[in-house]
C-alpha cells in the first residue's frame, strides 16, 4: 500500500443509471432484452451485466482482474481456461498474493475452489463476499418496448437439406427501444477482511483504500459507455449518485431504485427525478458525502440538493 494511500473503512450507498437506447445491455438466452414476469413486462438487467462492463474497463484500464475468461496458449488450443490455470498464470502459490492485486477481487468477492495446481492445503476453497454488492437494473422509464430484426448471415448453410441450401441463411437480433437501468450499489469494505479478523496481516493486503475507491468510482461512470460490441452499442452511462457515510456510521440505507422517477421530455432527454431519494435521505441525517454525477447531455436530473458536490460532465 502507498504511504499516502489511506485504508477507506467507510460504507457507501448509490445508484447507477444507464441508458440503452437501440440496444440490447443484457440479453438473456433468447436474445432478447430480458423481462420480469410483471404486468408490464419491465425489462431488467442482471448486476452480472453491470460487473461485466466494470471488469472490462479495469482490464483496459491496465489492472489486474481475475474472474474473467482466458484462453489456453498452447498452439491449436482454443478452450477457455479452467481455474486452476487461470490462478497459474499469476504465477503465486497463496491465493490471497493473487486477491491482492486483483481490483475485481477486492471489490466483488469470489468463489474459490481449486482442485489442483498451486496453493497451500487449506487455502484452495475460499468463499469471500465482496464489499461491492449490486442489485439488478430495473428500466424506470414507463416504457418497454423490444424488436426484432432480421439480419442477412454472409455464409450459406452446408446442413440445410431443403432448396433454399445455396441461399444465406438469415438470423435475428433483438433490442430495446429505449430503456434506463437503475442499479442499486452498496458497499461495506469489511465484507472482506472480517473473513481474516484473526489475520492482521491478510487483513491489510485485502484492504480497499482510498485509491481503490477512485478506482470504483471512474468505473461506475464510464464502464458502460466504453463497452464496444454490436449489441451493446446505444447502452452508456447516464449518472452515478455516491453516498458516502461517516466513519463508523451505524445508519443504513434501504433500496433507493424505486423512489427514481424517470419520464421522457418532449425534447428527445429524459429527466430523472431523485426528489424522493433527497427526500430520504435527508430524513436520515446521515452526515454523509453525497456527489451526483450526469451526463447532461443525455438527462437532465431535477429533485437532488444543491449541498451536494455536482458534476454534469459525466
């Protein structure tokens, strides 16, 4: 840890926003946009969606991440990586030397079980829970509308048997009209180091510190709008709200997705209202550091307090 790299102890509390706009942010295995089994059909996205994207900007961030899909090096070779090999190449015995380094590790946990390979005896299955938690997108825009293209494949079909074999074959692709995912976020740095409360030492190596959380913070703003891929072109952030409590704070904060209102301008913008949120949150007198952060290009956001540290330059 950096001398001047501070351990950040505080629990925090947020929401992610991200627009999706002629595009597909979380398909399931249909290919469609993904429903809940409501009366309205909300559309949703997983918070495997939202950590995928945050993975993926670490990486092109140049940091270490670990849980994600590598290919076997050998010539001819193409499978994905197996774990144990994935651990191999970070070239450590202990598991916790390779968690150190690793920012999605530190921030989201891991499952742990090596059945070979490096490690000592009793440290190849560990089960840490992450001081990172993200609920699902849930779409807040009143509307819910997919659709369906069909799209031209530039290959024949060598397995059709009927007289349509010399044609290309065609497919189809899904995506949502317009959608605005509202993630909730909650973080409790001690989720890690309370498995090692009798290990000082393991303790500070998987510390989250201040860094780290800058680190978090650049990602929940820009992760989505990075991503580069047919389906998830259209999909980018639209505001980050950080909630910072004091130290040792023992107030806590429930879902906040559901007091967003999010309604459509008749310019083409959207406007998120966060007046309930503001609402509670000053119920709770938290003490906390609240920083709103927008794309105002896309959104305007009304209903927030002007004590808040603001910027509309997402």
């Amino acid at each position: 840890m950096n001398s001047n790299d501070a351990t950040f102890n505080q629990r925090c509390y947020g929401l992610v926003v991200v627009k999706s706009e002629h595009s597909n942010f979380n398909a399931d295995f249909t290919g469609n946009p993904r429903r809940l089994p409501d009366s309205k059909g909300t559309i949703y996205a997983t918070d495997k969606a939202l950590k995928y994207a945050i993975r993926k900007f670490w990486i092109d961030q140049g940091k270490d991440v670990f849980v994600w899909k590598t290919f076997k090096e050998e010539k001819g070779d193409y499978r994905p990586k197996t774990l144990e090999e994935r651990f191999l190449h970070f070239e450590q015995e202990n598991p916790v030397e390779v968690f150190k380094d690793c920012i999605d590790i530190k921030f989201m946990g891991i499952t742990f079980a090596m059945k070979s390979g490096k490690g000592k005896e009793g440290n190849k299955n560990l089960s840490l829970t992450g001081p990172l938690q993200i609920s699902y997108g849930i779409n807040r825009l009143n509307e819910n509308i997919i659709y369906s293209n069909q799209i031209l494949s530039p290959y024949r079909d060598d397995k059709s048997t009927d007289s349509e074999s010399d044609s290309s074959t065609l497919g189809n692709e899904s995506k949502g009209l317009e959608s605005y995912y509202v993630y909730d976020f909650s973080l409790n740095p001690k989720n890690i180091t309370n498995h090692y409360e009798d290990n000082a030492e393991i303790q500070e190596k998987l510390s989250i510190t201040t860094s780290d959380i800058e680190t978090l913070k650049k990602a929940l703003k820009s992760a989505v709008s990075s991503l580069n891929t047919t389906t998830k072109i259209g999909s980018e952030n639209a505001m980050l709200l950080f909630i910072t409590l004091p130290e040792n704070s023992e107030k806590f904060l429930p879902t906040l997705k559901n007091l967003v209102k999010i309604t459509k301008k008749d310019e083409g913008k959207v406007k998120i209202d966060l007046s309930e949120v503001e609402k509670l949150l000053a119920e709770k007198e938290l003490g906390a550091t609240i920083e709103l952060s927008y794309n105002h290009h896309l959104t305007e956001v009304v209903g927030y307090n002007e004590d808040w540290s603001i910027d509309k330059k997402l």
